[in-house]
C-alpha cells in the first residue's frame, strides 16, 4: 500500500538535446512532485543494436533520483520496438484486417509473435536486473495502454480455432451456436475455418474480439510474471488502462478525450496481471470541462479492485483546447483524488521538440521554464505534502453498480442503434445523469458484478447476457433490490444469439412489460422530452406506465414502466431521451432503493468517502465560470483547504473552478 500521495510526471530526459536531469528533478521538487515515471518507450535506446544494452541514462536517472529524493516507477519498453527487430523478422508487425503494418509508429507489433516475445523478454530481464533493486524505484508499469492492435495474424487465428475446439468440442455445436448455416458459413471441419477477416457473423466476429481481449490480457500476466521474479514485496505492479478515445470532430491524431469503455482490452480480466490498478484519463477542459470523464474513469478504474488507483497520466496543457483556465488544474487534480486515485502523473513533464507529438505540450512548454501551469501544479503540490494523511486512501462505499460488458458494445457495432448511437453513448447518457445528480456509482464489468453488494444496479444496453447472469438480475430484484434498465437490453447470448421469446428474456415478469417492435423516434416525446435515434414500443403486462409517447400512432405505447416484483422495483426506459427526463427515472428509483440524492445538482459536484482515519470527506466542486454558493451538504465540517468550520447547513461559496474538502468532525 501507497504510504503518500503520488505526485508527478512521465520524464523522457533521452528525448532532449541537453543534460538538465539535475535541474528537471529540482524544478519537479520545487512544485512539490515526489515521483517520476520513466522508460516505457524506449527500447531502441537501451538496446540499439541486438544484445548491445546502453543503461547510460537509466543509470543517470536513479543516481538523481536518489539525490533529489524522488521516487521513480520503470515501465517496460515492450510497446514500441526497435527498427532492428523488424529487419530481423518482419512478422513482427502487425498482420491487420486491411493491411501489414510498416515500421514506424508505436504499437504496431504482433504482441503473440514468439521474435516480438522472446526479444522483449530478455530487455525486460535486463531492464529488471538494472532497477528492481534501487531503493528510489517503487514500482513498474507493464506494458503501455495495452491492446492487440487489430491482429489477424495467422498464428492468432490459429490460436484461435484451437480455442474454439475447446470451448466447443465439435463443428456441430459451433456452428449452431453462431447460426453459421446462413449464408453457407457453417465448416465441416476445424480445417475448414476460414479467415476472420471476412467474417459477416456478428457473433463469431464477437467471440473472436473477445478472444483477442483475452490473449492481451494473458500477455499483460506474462509481463507481469516476468516482473514478480524481480521486484521486492514492496514494489507495486501498474498498468495505465485507457478508455474509448471519442473524437471531438476533426480527423487528428490527438483530437480527443477519454469516454467510455475500452474496446480492446476487457480491464476487469486483465487488471489480474497488476497489484495497483492504474489509468490514463484525458478530458475536455476550459468551457467544456464537468469533471465527467475524470469521475467515469476513477470509477471505472477502482471497481477493477475495489481499492485505490493511479493516475498513471493525465493533461497538463497539452492542445490549445486543453490549455487549462485558472485553477482547473487543481480542479482537476482533487477531482482524482475524489474518485479514490491515490496520486497523479502527468504525461508528461517537458514539451517534446520533434516527430510526431511535439505539439502535444507537457507541464512545461518548449522552453523548458516555469509557467503558469506549472506555477499552479506548484500551488497544490504544497498542499498535498501538508494533507497527504488526510488525503491518501479515500474509500468509497458506493450503493448503486452501473454495469458494462464489452460483448454487448461489440454487438452494437454489428447491430446500430444508429449511427450517431453507440454503446458508449448510452453507458455515459446514463452515468453522467448520476454524476450530474451526485448519485455515485461503481462502474461494474458484468462479468465479475455481485449483486448481493448493491441496492441499485443500472444497466446501460445490456444487449448480450447469459441466462445464468440473467438469473442473477431477477434474484437481485425478487430480493429487494432496483433495477434500472434501458432499451435494447436482454435480447441475446453471450453468442448474440437473439432469444426466441418476447423480449426482454427471462426479465419480462420482472418488468412487467415486454416488447417486439421499435421504430424511428421522429416526432416522439416522452413527457414532452424529445427522443431521438432509437425508441422501443412497449406493451405493459401488469407495470406501471410512467410515461407513453406523445405521438398519433406510437402513443398507444408506453416510453418508461415499473414494476414491482419481489421485494424489489424495476425500472426500463425504451427510449434514448434528455437527460432531464432519464434523472426524473433515476431519482424515483434512487428512492426505492433507499438512496438520498442530494439537492446539490451540476456544475455542484458532491464526491464522498472516507478518510484513513475513518472521517467522512467529501469534495464539493465547482465545475462553472461563476462563483457559486451552496448549502453544506455534510453534518458539522471543516474544509481542509481554508480551515475554515462550517455548520449543517450553512452557504459555502465556491470561486468559480473551485474546490472544498470538508472532513466531518
């Protein structure tokens, strides 16, 4: 376990043209940084030529750190080989869907050929020997934001048919387990398989998904054994998992933020390769920042283990939308910390000054020297070395589970909502109406949900389930509990096999509804909220109706039911609408599960949990222009930014981006 905050920067001092280690690690201790995150991508310069290793500058590293005492985390340089690996064995890059990749940019290596693997083994083996044993280094990052890439490999369908067999046992049973006499696509023989490329099967185009999700994942545990023959028992294991990187519209490498899940990689299988979790969250700022992605991420990343994180990087200034307002980056820091991060790093300390991500801008810019972001990172580096105890470890007890599965996004790739519709879209229309009403939530893999441990459980598009999990929904609310549904939820196996009954499956009692028709949603409101982009028309089978459409046709039809079954309530909402209308939903709910939703409502944001110490804390942000003032939500409290004690009740005013802590007394 972490005993202080971490508080620092990714440092690429082999990227620069000038020795400035010495005066790098003083500016970073002057803005009350503690840690550095090195390595990861670097593998040409520590091994330039095969089997000739130069540590020069590892060594220079650990020498500083040791002197300016700062803590370093070593990452394997695993995600972006060296030029000579592919002129020994091209197959070491990446055979694509389209095409073969070409040398040059990162991850674009085959992560299962055995050249790729037996090579990195041995630069992590000596990576290992040189740093596992220094007293400044705590940790090690595996690997980089690790997927497979888009691999179609032959050796990775090879794997993958040798899967099939084993799951499947014979072509009889695969065949009908995918439908796969459409179109003549069912084999004969294991030989008969065909390349995946082609495929027009959404389900074995899933299964083969998820098979990749889960050769990554293995490879992530590879790394991770390899590290674990190294390192001491009080040296963690990291990885940064990312998220679905959404576009903000133009067509550029690095326009973009963290929103949703990540396709690629299944984070609750693979977080089994790691001691710590760990995150890269990027996210709007100036006039377009709510701190929804940083709160999506945080509680997406700590149900991985139930237990405190890393950010392992996060935005300084990085583009001209990103250059952050005063007091953002503050913000934005104690806004990690609020969701249960246990530190942050940025990506990364120094603008870079050539080839592909010049313009992406560090802590510093291209002149290397204080600025006003750094200036600010400063201001609350100072205050996290004086609360660090009051800080560090915050827990969480959260009541409601919002529930992801990356087969049913798969699904929704091959079977739209529609084009400006996507799974993603849904998970975070109904994650942000709890954010936005201070309702928090654990964000939960289906695969690994406990129903016992939660009185709510959300469900955004629950396309594809297995009956037994669907099982464990209809005991969940027969016991007492709420659940929240939304359309297009429940309708196949794990396959995407699509159930032959009124949908949804199994659940249809426990809604007290059922449906067989959805239509396009012109012209359709819901208690005189537009819907848009898809709407389910359902028919009540003993549910309350809260709302019908207001349309001449599909008004016979209701919008939104609940239903009592059990000792418990459910709730389904057929058709994506304003927000405004899905939290009138939510907070009926929240109240069936006997969940107080606070007054405060967004930009107020309420982030809650408990100290070390066993002290409730709770973070009130302002995430607006304007000074705003607020009731204190909490019982009897002291911010510990100001001092300053506040009774139940009383105003707080909060500048415009900014932050109370108040620890209850």
């Amino acid at each position: 376990m972490l005993k202080k905050l971490l508080f620092g920067v990714a440092y690429y001092p082999e990227y620069l043209k000038e020795d400035r280690i010495d005066k790098d690690f003083e500016m970073m201790k002057a803005a009350g940084m503690n840690t550095v995150r090195i390595a990861e991508s670097t593998w040409s310069t520590l091994e330039p030529e095969e089997g000739v290793f130069n540590y020069s500058y590892i060594d220079a590293l650990l020498k500083a750190a040791e002197g300016h005492d700062l803590d370093l985390i070593v990452g394997t340089p695993s995600y972006s080989v060296p030029p000579w690996l592919v002129k020994k064995d091209p197959a070491v890059l990446l055979d694509g869907k389209n095409h073969t990749e070409s040398y040059g940019r990162r991850q674009n290596m085959d992560i299962m050929n055995l050249t790729y693997r037996r090579h990195v083994e041995r630069a992590i083996r000596r990576l290992m020997e040189r740093t596992a044993s220094h007293k400044k280094v705590i940790g090690f990052q595996i690997d980089n934001e690790c997927k497979d890439y888009g691999n179609f490999s032959a050796n990775v369908q090879a794997d993958f048919v040798e899967h099939l067999k084993e799951k499947f046992k014979t072509v009889e049973a695969f065949n009908e387990a995918f439908g796969l006499a459409y179109w003549s696509n069912s084999i004969g023989h294991w030989d008969d398989m065909p390349d995946m490329r082609g495929t027009i099967n959404g389900g074995l185009a899933t299964e083969f998904a998820s098979f990749k999700r889960s050769q990554t994942a293995g490879y992530l545990k590879w790394q991770a054994a390899l590290v674990d023959e190294y390192r001491r028992e009080d040296q963690f294991i990291t990885h940064n998992f990312d998220f679905e990187w959404r576009k903000f519209g133009a067509d550029i490498a690095q326009d973009g933020y963290s929103y949703g899940v990540q396709p690629d990689l299944n984070h609750a299988e693979a977080s089994e390769a790691v001691t710590l979790a760990g995150t890269d969250i990027y996210h709007p700022t100036q006039d377009e920042l709510t701190g929804a992605e940083i709160a999506y991420g945080g509680d997406s990343i700590r149900s991985l283990k139930m237990n405190n994180y890393l950010v392992l990087e996060c935005q300084a200034q990085a583009f001209k939308y990103w250059t952050p307002y005063p007091g953002q980056l503050r913000q934005q820091a104690y806004s990690h910390l609020a969701s249960g991060a246990d530190g942050i790093m940025y990506w990364n300390w120094h603008s870079i000054h050539n080839s592909f991500e010049t313009y992406w801008k560090g802590l510093l810019s291209h002149d290397m020297e204080s600025n006003p972001t750094y200036e600010e990172a400063a201001l609350f580096g100072a205050e996290w070395q004086k609360l660090n105890k009051e800080l560090l470890h915050l827990k969480k007890d959260n009541r409601v589970a919002l529930v992801t599965d990356n087969n049913s996004l798969d699904a929704l790739k091959w079977f739209p909502l529609d084009r400006d519709l996507s799974y993603n879209d849904v998970v975070r229309w109904m994650y942000d109406s709890l954010y936005e009403m201070n309702i928090e939530c654990d964000i939960v893999d289906i695969n690994v949900l406990d129903t016992s441990a939660y009185d709510m459980i959300v469900t955004p598009v629950l396309y594809s389930i297995t009956e037994e999990k669907l099982n464990d929904l209809k005991a969940f609310v027969e016991k007492g509990g709420v659940l929240f549904s939304s359309f297009k939820s429940f309708i196949s196996d794990e396959n995407l096999t699509v159930f032959m009954d009124k949908a949804p499956h199994i659940l249809s009692d426990v809604f007290g509804m059922f449906h067989q028709q959805y239509a396009e949603p012109r012209k359709l409101y819901i208690d005189g909220h537009k819907v848009e982009q898809f709407a389910e028309l359902l028919q009540g089978a003993g549910a309350e109706v809260l709302a019908s459409y207001t349309h001449q046709y599909w008004g016979r039809y209701a919008a939104a039911t609940k239903n009592s079954f059990g000792e418990g309530k459910a709730y389904y909402i057929g058709g994506f609408t304003e927000k405004d209308y899905l939290k009138s939903l939510l907070k009926q709910a929240a109240a069936d599960a006997g969940i107080t939703v606070p007054e405060l409502e967004a930009p107020l944001v309420l982030r809650s949990g408990t100290g070390a110490d066993g002290k409730k804390i709770s973070y009130l942000f302002n995430y607006s222009m304007e000074a705003r003032t607020a009731a204190n939500p909490c019982g009897e409290a002291v911010d510990l930014l100001t001092g300053y004690s506040y009774n139940p009740g009383e105003k707080i005013e909060i500048s415009d981006w900014g932050v109370c802590i108040l620890k209850e007394k």
